[in-house]
C-alpha cells in the first residue's frame, strides 16, 4: 500500500514539474493528433490485411447511419457549454439530462429502425449488426459532461492524455479482434471500448459536475434557442457529409464502398486534428479574449493559429496532389484506386482551415446564424452543380460536388470577418500558397513512382 502511494505521490510531482512546460497544451495537442493520425496508418496496414473491403464498407454504412441520427438530433451542446457566460452545475445537469434523453430516442431509433436503414443502404445483411451498434448511445448517454467543462476551463492536457490513452486501447482491441475473428464485428467490439472507457474518464480522470437528472425550464428553453438555430444546420450538414456515402452504396459495389470508407477515414483523421485545434486551443481562447477586450480578440484570431494552420495547409495538399502514392505505399493491391476517393475528400478539410475559425469566431459575437447560412449556401452549390455533374460526367463528379462544397461558403465567411473587422487577406493567401506547394510535392512524388514502376526501375508496391 505505501508503494502505491509513494508512486502517485510521485506521479503528481512529476505532472506539476512537467505542466508549466506544456503551457497551454497546444503543442501536445498537435503532437498528440499527429501521433494518432501516424498509429492509425500503422494499425490500418494490420487490420486491412486481416480484413477485407467489403468489412470496411459494412462499417462505413453504420457509420454513416449513426451520423445520421446524432446529427438530426443535433443540440450544439459542446458550443453551448464552451461559450456560455456562467456554466453552473444546474445549468449543466439540464443539458446532461436532454443529452439523456436525445440518446435514449437515438438508440431506440437505430435499433427498431435498423431493417429500413439496412435496405436504403441495398444491404438488408447488416441489419443485425445495426442494432447491435445501436448501444453505444445507451452508453455514451451515462458519461458525465466533464469533457466539455474541461475543455471550456481550457484543460487541453488533460483532456488530450485521456483521449490518447483512450485511443490507444481503442486501437489495440480491434487489432486484437481483428486477428481472431477476420470479420467487422472487430471494428464492432472498437466501438464498444470506445464507448465504455469514455465513460470511466468522465468520472475518475476529468472534472466535472454533479450528474443528477434535472431538467429546469429556463435553462431548457435557453438551450432551445440555441438548438433551434443549430438544428437546420446540422440537417443540412447531414446531406452535405452523407450524401456521398448513400451515393457509393447504391452505385457502386460493397468493395469500392469500402475503399470509400477508408479514404473517409484516413480523411476524417487530417480533419480532427484541425478541427481539435480550433475547438480545443483557439475557440476558447477567442472566447476568453472576446469576453474581455475585443481589440485583444482580433490579435488573436491570426496569431493563434498561423504556423499550425500553415503546417496542415502544406499536409493537406500533399494529400491531394500524391493521394495514391499513399495508398500504395500503405495498403496491398487490393485498396488500389482509394487514392482518387482520398485526394477528392482532402478538399473539405483544407477550406475548413479558414471556414472553422471564423465560424466559431462569428458564432462567439453572437451571429449564431452563420452555420445556418453557410449550410445554404453549400445546399445551394450542391443543387446547382450535382445534376450537371451528375448528368454530364456520373456518380464520381457528383461525389466531387460534394467534396467542394465547403469551398463554396468561403466568400460568405470572408465576408463576415471583414464586416467584424476580423480579416486578413495575406494571412488567408499563405494558406493557400502552402497548399499548393504541398500538391505540388505530392504530385510529382506520385507521377515519379508511376514511372519508375512503368519502366522496371522499382518494383510495383
């Protein structure tokens, strides 16, 4: 016993001698990702070769059908909580209980449900494994809100700890199920622990309030003043990012739908990184600032940002310009052509490397209708574009469309930064400049191995 106590009595100093270095946790945070995004390659060249495609595209459908749902049921909670002025424990324990009760309705929904999705998705097999998938809401539902409190107090490391830990126990379950089962149900089981040790972090690791099921009329209808304006958005971000997943499933075959998937995934991992940034660095220190001097707020919005979002610029392009030198270097011959599904949906991700800061900036003065707008906009692209694009060319350019959405919102979000005095040209055009470079490289490295490969002069890989 006086062992364990002599080692967390050490653990604790450590922590209070390392924590000034850390400073306010955005290197970790970075550093963090960055390993996740490099251990998800590592741990996807494992489970594709004891998995095939088409276990891919079972996940990536019930995937697409749980987005689905949380995303029609969208509260915003998160942006809630960070930007409110108080974030008392009443307050707090009415937004626990709604999040209850959304993912109770959610469960019930995916599991009664789960034929219909099946068949919509023309895969009628999988309805089983739907329901099944169905209870980690039930779980998540039970997790305290100390992930958002901590995050509004600006408790990055922290939370960046428990969410690498988490991730890692995440990553070596499939593995491991994976290996003996060769089937989905591995990524099924990572789901699960996925779910259950956010739970257990939520009371023991992280701080937060006392969870009691409360539901005080006041902070219910604040909360439904901001719901009610989040709510289209997040509709019309469901069609925006889902869209293309019904798409692959009803014209193209399960294997091509799980090559699909993985290019999500891969994809989806550059965007956490930034979208972690901006939420978990930027945002609440905008916040802060704007709550105490907006001329401090403006030197903030660049200065924040700049070298990160310059060093994700550059790794983005490379991804676009050489997405299939990386898919041939990681995977075997099996996931061919993920390259072209993987440079198209890097798109998103790159404008949302000017999009996010201002939307959560905009959103932070008090214009909570921007999402809202900026979704129309992009509905309205897609309306515009997708039938030419499907009429003249097929499914691949309407997927495109999709993909170019974002950048469609661009002007609409420039626009409002200049009007909240806000913008700089030259700082939003490095980005840009670093992007190019970056599908230059990737581009040429690329078209360099194509050809060695052509002539004999490297081995086909």
């Amino acid at each position: 016993m006086e062992r364990v106590l002599f080692a967390v009595s050490d653990l604790r100093s450590f922590a209070t001698r390392i924590r000034p270095v850390l400073g306010d946790g955005s290197t970790l945070l970075i550093c963090s990702h960055v390993a996740q995004l490099l251990l998800r390659i590592g741990s996807s060249l494992i489970v594709t070769r004891l998995l095939s495609p088409e276990a891919y595209g079972v996940i990536g459908i019930i995937t697409s059908i749980s987005y689905i749902l949380v995303m029609i049921s969208d509260m915003g909670l998160r942006a809630y909580i960070i930007r409110h002025e108080h974030g008392g424990d009443e307050l707090l324990q009415s937004v626990w209980t709604v999040r209850l009760l959304r993912n109770v309705a959610i469960f019930a929904i995916m599991f009664v449900g789960a034929g219909v999705f099946a068949e919509l998705y023309k895969a009628p097999e999988i309805s089983l494994a739907i329901r099944i998938c169905a209870a980690p809401f039930l779980i998540d539902a039970c997790s305290s809100l100390a992930g958002a409190t901590t995050e509004r107090n600006r408790g990055v490391v922290r939370l960046t700890v428990v969410e690498f830990t988490r991730f890692l126990m995440v990553t070596v379950t499939t593995i491991i199920a994976a290996y003996f089962l060769r089937n989905y149900w591995a990524i099924v089981i990572g789901m699960f622990v996925n779910s259950i040790v956010g739970v257990i972090a939520s009371y023991t690791v992280l701080k937060g309030p006392p969870v009691r099921f409360r539901l005080e009329g006041d902070h219910v209808r604040d909360l439904w003043r901001f719901w009610r304006i989040i709510i289209p958005s997040s509709i019309i971000t469901l069609v925006l990012t889902q869209t293309n997943t019904v798409i692959m499933a009803r014209f193209f075959p399960m294997d091509e739908l799980g090559k699909f998937s993985i290019a999500t995934t891969l994809s989806a991992a550059v965007m956490g990184v930034s979208t972690e940034y901006v939420m978990r660095v930027f945002f609440p220190r905008f916040a802060e600032a704007n709550r105490s001097s907006i001329e401090q707020a403006k030197e903030i919005y660049y200065s924040c940002r700049r070298m990160v979002m310059l060093f994700f610029a550059f790794g983005i392009g490379g991804l676009i310009g050489g997405g299939e030198l990386l898919i041939r270097i990681l995977y075997n011959e099996e996931y061919l052509g993920t390259g072209i599904y993987l440079s198209l949906l890097c798109l998103t991700p790159l404008a949302r490397l000017i999009s996010l800061p201002a939307e959560q900036a905009i959103i932070t003065r008090g214009f909570i209708r921007v999402a809202l707008n900026a979704n129309v906009l992009r509905l309205g692209w897609i309306a515009v574009a997708g039938p030419i694009a499907y009429i003249g060319i097929g499914p691949l350019a309407l997927i495109a469309v999709f993909c170019l959405a974002e950048t469609a919102a661009l002007p609409y979000f420039l626009w409002h930064l200049k009007r909240y005095d806000l913008l700089d040209l030259r700082e939003e055009s490095y980005l840009i400049g670093a992007m190019l470079v970056g599908a230059a490289i990737g581009y040429v490295c690329y078209m360099a191995s194509e050809a060695l490969i052509a002539s004999g002069a490297l081995p086909n890989f």
